[in-house]
C-alpha cells in the first residue's frame, strides 16, 4: 500500500509543477493588457525577453518576476506539504521536490493550457535556484550580470549562467546545509536535476546559439551601442 501512496505522491508533484508552470505570465499580460499574443511578435515565445521587446521592458521585467514565482510556489508547496504533514512518513520529500524543479520548467515551455508552446525556461531556472539555494542564486545572478555586461545577449548569458550554477552545486555536496535553503540527503540529486534543467534551457536555445555562431544574436537594446 505505501508504494501505492509514494507513487501517487511523486505523480502529484509532477502534476503541481507542471500545472502551475503551464501558466503564461507573457501570454495572459499580453492578452489582458494589450490584446495580442508575443507568440505572434518577435522570437515567438512567452518568455520574458520577447514580452519585454514586444510590449516594453516594465511588462517584461512583470512577466520574469511571475514566471519565477509560479516556479518557486509548486516547489515549496510540494517541500512544505511533505516536510510538515503526515505524509513525511513516506521519506520521498527530496526526490517529489526535484521532481517538481524539474516538470515547472517543462510547464513552462510546453503549457497546456496554450497549445504547448511557451518560453525558453530561463526565467523558469531562476525560480528553481532561488526556491533552493541562496547561494546558487546570488552566485548566478553575478555570472548572468557580468556576462550580460560583456556580451549584450539575454540568451548567452542565460545558457552560461544555468550550466556554470549546475556545475557549481557541485560544491553544496561538501559546502554546510546552510548554503541550500532547504537540507538535502543527497547534493548529487540535486546537481543532477540542475543539469538536466540547464541542458533542457541550452536545447530550447537552440535557434539562439545557431545566430550566436553566426554573430547574428540581437542585443540587449539599452546595452548595445548599435542605432
């Protein structure tokens, strides 16, 4: 019976996640505020970029700050639900909490509730470092502005900063439990679920490295010194 309740658990984190990650921020400011779709302008995406180049950078910045809540929510109900109930009995808080980082961010891209066709997960990955680690955060968010910075691209410093911060969660497996907002039996689980979150982000930038090579990536407008 208690395989049945686990599964059925970890079949509901992934529901959560998913669900709350299918919500649109872009396509609902775009809908309710101007009337149109950014799927239809731009990189054809929700994401908050192309929100920010099709209706201006505060609905933009509105649209990231969402998009990174509806990811932060799932996680930390899931978290608190199985870390404070009864159901803490089963001892699945960690991997239904991984779980539900991991189908947030397919939420996100593939909504259902928009015919699959969402954002690029960046936003999404801020979300799932912010719900889990203070320091891959802060840490991050120093690559993705310095990066940024030196390159004028959203994309490549998006790519760079997901797989640098996987890579460096490395160091939470030896770094004290402090460093993680929540303790985890196992860091190498977690690595592993930011891995497969940075290369799912990398895959879905696919288009963007393509005019990378090719030196054809817009810039960031209020960077760049191109008229």
């Amino acid at each position: 019976m208690d395989a049945l309740y686990i599964t059925l658990i970890l079949l509901a984190s992934l529901i959560i996640g998913y669900l709350f990650g299918s919500i649109s921020s872009g396509i609902l400011l775009g809908k309710i505020l101007f009337k149109k779709d950014p799927r239809d302008y731009g990189s054809h995406n929700s994401g908050g970029t192309n929100v920010g180049r099709t209706f201006g950078k505060k609905i933009g910045l509105i649209c990231i700050i969402l998009d990174i809540l509806k990811t932060i929510i799932p996680i930390w109900i899931v978290y608190f639900t199985l870390s404070y109930t009864g159901l803490a009995r089963f001892n699945i808080t960690e991997y239904a909490y991984l779980l539900t980082c991991i189908s947030s961010l397919l939420g996100h891209c593939f909504p259902v509730w928009y015919n699959f066709k969402g954002g690029k997960a960046v936003s999404s990955f801020a979300g799932v470092l912010i719900a889990t680690s203070w320091f891959l955060t802060i840490i991050g968010l120093i690559i993705f502005i310095i990066v940024l910075l030196a390159s004028k691209k959203v994309s490549l410093s998006s790519i760079i900063t997901s797989f640098t911060s996987a890579l460096l969660s490395l160091l939470l497996i030896v770094l004290p439990p402090y460093f993680m907002n929540f303790s985890l039996a196992s860091g190498v689980l977690y690595t592993l679920t930011l891995i497969i979150s940075s290369l799912f982000l990398i895959y879905r930038h696919k288009e963007n490295i393509v005019r990378l090579l090719k030196h054809e990536e817009r810039e960031v407008s209020f960077l760049s010194k191109k008229k």
